[in-house]
C-alpha cells in the first residue's frame, strides 16, 4: 500500500512539474507578425534579407522587407537529415537498447527512450533552443538568453543570419531538435532496468537544461557582430568555439555528455539486483541487430546533414561516416572472436555504433582513410572500454559509458589529429597535417564538456533521489517482477 502511495505521488510530481513549468512559459507573449517584417522588427536582425549593392535592405512597395533567397535544394536535404535523424531515437535507439534489455524490462526501456522524443521536443521549442543557440546572454559564450523562447523571433519564412543561412530558420531548429532529442535518450542505456519512469521524465527536462543546451551553446552557438550589438568584441561563437575546438555533428556536445552522465548515474543509483551472480543477456538479438541498422541509416543525416546544405562536405561527411562505421563493425568483430573465440553478432553491431560515434566530430573534416584509422580505434578502445567496465563492476547496463562516452571522447581527440582544412571551410588542419594547436583545442572543448556534464549529473540526481519520494529507485520488489509490470502494466510478448 505504501508502494503504491508514493509511487501515485512520485507521476503526479512528474506531471505537474511539467505542466508548472509550461503554464509558466504560455504566459509569455509569443506571438509575432508573420508574412511582413519591418526593419524595426524584433525578429528582423536575427534573419536574412535582400539588401542593395551598399548593403542597405531592399524593401516591398509597402515598406517590408524582403526575405532572403531559399535555396530549395538545400531545404530539401535539411528537411530529410531532420527526419533521418528523427528516425534515430524512437525507432533505431529504441529498438537497440529494447532488445539489450531482458525481457522483463523491454517495454520500460522502449518507452523511456520513445517518450524522450516527445518531452525533449517540447522543451527545446519553449526554452532549449534559446539557451543553446540564441543570444549569448553574457558576452562570455557560456549560455543563451531567453530571446527565442517558445521561438518568438525565429522565423519560419526567412533564414537565420547565422545558421544555415539558405534555408528557412526553423527548418535549421527543427535539425537541431533531433540531436537534442537523441542526446538524453543515450542516457537510458545507464539507467535501464533501475530507475523510476516519472523520476526519468523530470530528470531528461533537467539535464537537457543545464548540460545538453551548455554543451551545445559552448561547441555551436554563432552569433552576429558584437552578439547582435550586445557585447562589443564578442568573438562570435561560444567559448570552447572561440577557442577553436571543432566538432562536426556532435562527438563533444552528444556522446561525451551522455557518455560520461550515464557512467555517474549508473555508479549512483548503484547495480541491478543480481547483476554479477545471474545472465543479463540481451533478450532479442534480432532488434539489436534491427536498432543498429536503423541508427546506422539515420546517422548519416545526423552526420553528412551537419554541413547544413546539400555541399561538398555533406559528401565527404557521408562517405567518412560509412567508412569508419564498416570498420569499427569489422574491428569489434574480429578483437571480440579472438577474445573469446567466438564472432558476436551483438558484439558486431556494437562495433558499428561504436564507429558511428567516434566519426561523428571528425565526419566533415576527414579523409577515406583518415575515417579508416578512426573506425579502427574505435572498435579497439570501446571493446576495451567494454571489458574494464565489466571488470569494475560497473552497471553500467547497456554500455552508454564504453560506447559513447569512451568513443565520443576518442573521436573528438583524432578529430583534433586527422582534421584538414581542405574538407570544410569553417574547419582547420589537424596534428598530423601540420597543426598541433588543434589537439590542445579539441582536448579542451571535450574535457570541459565531459567535467561539467558529470558534475551536473551528479548534483541532479543526488537532489532527485533526496526530494523524490522514495527516491529515484524503484523498489527491490518491482525490480525483481520486472518494470514492465510494476511500472508500466504492460508486457513486451503476450503469447497467450
């Protein structure tokens, strides 16, 4: 009965968290003009416009200015990136990380991650994008302002005067909202089979809050001369991008963060009943296998659609993802067969995602065989990542530490070794073509992320697990029935 009683208290704080925080944001007023912009519009010096030989704007017979030319091709790969990228997270991930799972707990683990999907996209429209990508509100290049909350100002018919700058603003927000999304969806994989549904629901809010969209803004955020007449001398970009540290789709500001907060949550919440004395083995190598495909597709909109056009450098990213993919796969393959005789199919598509993320910072900046090297690596050092996990006895349940965290940081090391400048214009040559700086850059803008990402983490979920009624955890007994039922009422397979 008291189970029962903190567990209805435990979904009614979940519930009306968010709708406190979303009533709270509806008050604000944002409603903006639409079809006709004046020069005097808030939302005018943050988009693109036709403008004369002297750089003065172009306007309509009624005094309006003119948006800037779309470039129909380019909108047409954005919009389809958008949607490969989509296709990652409640399709692909969640397929994988549900057929890691026992059977017991697939439902709970599918639901998680596709409930991300949702969650996430409502709180990168109301205030994440802002934070991540706005006005830098200091000067400092550390986090946004609140200017483009619930994207007032960004406009759905002009181009960003910043970002992708030949397709509509919001086609560019709604690219970046699927990485956002993904990103704490990553996460499940640490907390798989332990962890309260509605403690994760306010959790993801949270760290999407004050670590994806600091990352992000950190690595990605560009801004106007001055931030837009804010701060005179502002570099121009978030500080770890000020600095110089490259990363291409995300390798810092997705797997290093996600990476490195699953090993804190995981070490926190502590192992599963019984791990180490009974099987935990994935119950459906078919939807491992079918996970990984569907990650492996959809990556390359997540990697070759961070060009941001249908460019040259969209080619190479694709061509250098597809590479180092099919080599870290082989790679994984071949060290696990040799390490314990036999070739795991399992073990072959963590190989392929292990790739997938250690190309991703590199992707654009790359060569073929640069991406071979790379994929070579990475198959090695998660696999080793893997094996030191297991003899630490960390449950980390579904590996996000040894995949992500351990590939996410050893991509955006090599990017800083292999990177050329030859590839994509914003980029710079890496260590082995000449330019040593760029490791010290990509060391830095990776090791502040995974710092701040764990310190972060473990103060979220220390207060979490104090404030939640009952803790975070769920109970031993609902861990030994399985979380399907005790939290979900529902089973993965009914054959009768």
């Amino acid at each position: 009965m008291a189970d029962g009683k903190v567990k209805t208290l435990s979904s009614k704080i979940a519930v009306l968290g968010l709708a406190s925080v979303l009533a709270a944001l509806v008050a604000i007023n944002f409603s903006g003009t639409a079809l006709a912009y004046t020069p005097d519009d808030p939302a005018a010096v943050y988009h693109l416009w036709e403008t004369d030989e002297e750089g003065n704007y172009v306007l309509d017979e009624e005094g309006n200015l003119i948006p800037a030319a779309i470039d129909t091709g380019d909108h047409a790969w954005m919009l389809t990136s958008s949607a490969l990228v989509l296709m990652m997270t409640p399709a692909g991930l969640a397929m994988f990380y549900g057929g890691l799972a026992r059977q017991k707990n697939a439902v709970n683990t599918i639901h998680m991650v596709f409930i991300t999907t949702g969650v996430i996209a409502v709180q990168f429209t109301l205030w994440g994008y802002s934070l991540a990508f706005g006005p830098d509100a200091t000067g400092h290049g550390f986090i946004g302002t609140l200017d483009w909350a619930g994207l007032q100002n960004v406009l759905h018919d002009a181009p960003s005067s910043q970002y992708a700058v030949t397709i509509p603003h919001t086609s560019f927000v709604v690219f970046q909202m699927m990485f956002a999304i993904i990103t704490p969806a990553l996460i499940v994989a640490s907390v798989a089979e332990r962890m309260k549904f509605s403690a994760f629901i306010i959790f993801i809010v949270i760290w999407a809050t004050f670590v994806y969209d600091f990352a992000a803004h950190w690595t990605w955020q560009i801004a106007a001369p001055d931030n837009y007449g804010r701060n005179p001398d502002y570099c121009g970009f978030g500080w770890t991008g000020c600095l110089g540290s490259l990363d291409f789709a995300g390798g810092t500001v997705i797997h290093i963060t996600s990476g490195w907060s699953g090993l804190v949550i995981a070490l926190m919440l502590g192992r599963r009943l019984g791990y180490g004395k009974m099987p935990m083995e994935p119950h459906n190598v078919s939807l491992v296998v079918l996970g990984a495909a569907l990650l492996w597709v959809g990556w390359f909109g997540f990697n070759a659609g961070s060009a941001g056009a249908a460019a040259t450098n969209a080619s190479s990213a694709f061509m250098a993802t597809q590479i180092a993919t099919g080599m870290a796969a082989v790679t994984w393959a071949l060290v696990s067969w040799g390490h314990t005789g036999r070739p795991s199919t399992v073990g072959a598509a963590s190989g392929a995602v292990a790739g997938l993320v250690a190309i991703t910072p590199a992707a654009g900046f790359v060569s073929p065989m640069s991406a071979i090297v790379i994929g070579i690596l990475a198959g090695i050092v998660c696999y080793a990542a893997v094996a030191f996990k297991n003899r630490r006895k960390w449950d980390d349940a579904l590996d996000t530490w040894a995949v992500h965290g351990i590939g996410g940081l050893a991509g955006a090391i090599l990017t800083g070794v292999f990177a050329e400048a030859r590839f994509t214009s914003w980029g710079d040559n890496g260590l082995a073509f000449g330019n040593p700086a760029q490791l010290y850059e990509n060391a830095v803008g990776a090791f502040a992320a995974l710092a701040w990402a764990m310190g972060i983490t473990a103060i979220i979920i220390k207060v979490m697990d104090v404030v939640w009624p009952g803790g975070i955890r769920v109970t031993p007994k609902e861990e030994e029935i399985g979380l399907d039922l005790a939290q979900h009422g529902e089973r993965a397979y009914v054959t009768g």
